[in-house]
C-alpha cells in the first residue's frame, strides 16, 4: 500500500464504524470515498417526485450536487439563485419557508461526534429547523474533516471553526472575522443564534447521512 491508500483505508475504517453507529441512532448512512462517489449517493438518494430544497452547504456545492440540480429542471427551492435580488426580508422568509413543502432537503452538518450525534448552528433556523421537522426526506453530505472526538470538541468546531469561516465567506461585518475566532459577539448581525443536537433519526432512516473521505465545507 503506498501512502494516499494508507489514509484511505484509516478513513473508510473510521467511516464504517461510525456508521454502525449512526444506523443505531435511526439515520442512514453511507460512505462515499470521494466526491464523484458522493454526489452519485446523494442523487441517488432522492425521490422521483415532488421538489427538492436546497439549503446552504458548502459541501453540496463543491460535490457538484447544487449545480447538477439547477440545470436538471427539477423543481427546486433555492434560495441561493431563486429569489429575486429586489425581494423585501418577508418575501425571502416566507420563500424559504417552502422548504417545509418540498419532498426532500439538502444540507450538511457542522460537526459529528464519534457516536454519530449531529451538531449544527444557524441564523434564522430553517435549515435545522428543516432538519428536524421539515421534508419527508433529508438528505446530509458531511466529510470526515467534521468528525470529532468527543461531543465537548464538536460543540467547539461549530462555534471556533465552522461559524467563523461562514463569517468570512458572507463578508458579514462580526468580530470573528478579523481574529478567525467566536468572541460570543451578540451582535444583531451574528449567525449563531440556533444550536442544535440531532440524537437519533425520528421517523427511523428519515435523515439520510453520505458520509465522504475527503476534507469538504466548513
Ligand atoms: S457569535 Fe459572533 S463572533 Fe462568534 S462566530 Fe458567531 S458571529 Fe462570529
């Protein structure tokens, strides 16, 4: 074995033990070597009808899954390309809101522990929101770089490192973004106001999980 396969091997290794334990908590999982691999997973994983949502996630994006959506002409709630530039903040609200009708969401998650909890944190909350109590079918793409050891260390990931690289890539005018790190700011411009575990799967095998051995998203 040479070196790229020896760090392949420890990563589907680890992948497929927290699987076993991510079926125990209800979800679906599988494990995709790499992006190729993961974006057939995820497409795969959709349902024939009805619309798909789809929520931020860096990690859709570089997988190709966002892009392959938008030219299928599936039915699509998109906020990132569909509403309109001179929408008012109701207007935009209640189009996100349509992710509660769609047939299924997609989205990653900011952190998973070693027992295969989920952790997340988000702005206004529609995309845990719709996580927990929104499609049939929710549908998560997560790279093994947001594996952490305990939940203590997840809850850090979310607030050290996803939160500020979000920060950064919105350009949003928060103190983390000039240090790389969470100062708790309580600004009204702030977008850690949700934080949330995901336990288990309820219905069973509702949440899909494409866990992929490459380093993805925030
Ligand atoms: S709480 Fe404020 S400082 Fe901390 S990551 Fe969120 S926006 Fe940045």
């Amino acid at each position: 074995m040479n070196n790229g396969e020896i760090i392949a091997w420890q990563r589907e290794t680890k992948a497929r033990e927290l699987i076993k334990k991510m079926e125990n908590r209800g979800f679906t999982a599988h494990y995709a070597v790499n992006s190729e691999m993961a974006r057939k997973l995820v497409l795969d994983l959709l349902p024939v009808v009805g619309s798909i949502a789809l929520l931020g996630s860096q990690t859709m994006n570089q997988i190709g899954v966002y892009e392959q959506l938008r030219q299928s002409g599936r039915s699509l709630v998109d906020h990132a390309t569909q509403t309109k530039p001179d929408s008012n903040p109701e207007e935009a609200l209640n189009y996100k809101r349509g992710i509660f009708h769609a047939a299924a969401m997609l989205a990653s998650a900011n952190a998973v522990d070693s027992e295969g909890r989920l952790y997340n944190i988000d702005g206004i909350g529609n995309r845990v929101a719709g996580m927990i109590f929104g499609p049939d079918s929710v549908i998560l793409a997560i790279g093994l770089n947001k594996l952490t050891a305990t939940p203590q260390e997840a809850w850090r990931r979310i607030r050290q490192i996803a939160s500020p690289l979000n920060n950064k890539r919105l350009g949003l005018p928060n103190p983390c973004i000039r240090s790389g790190r969470c100062h708790d700011c309580q600004t009204l411009s702030s977008i850690c106001n949700y934080f949330t575990i995901i336990d288990r799967s309820k219905p069973e095998k509702r949440i899909k999980i494409v866990l992929i051995g490459e380093d993805l998203g925030y």
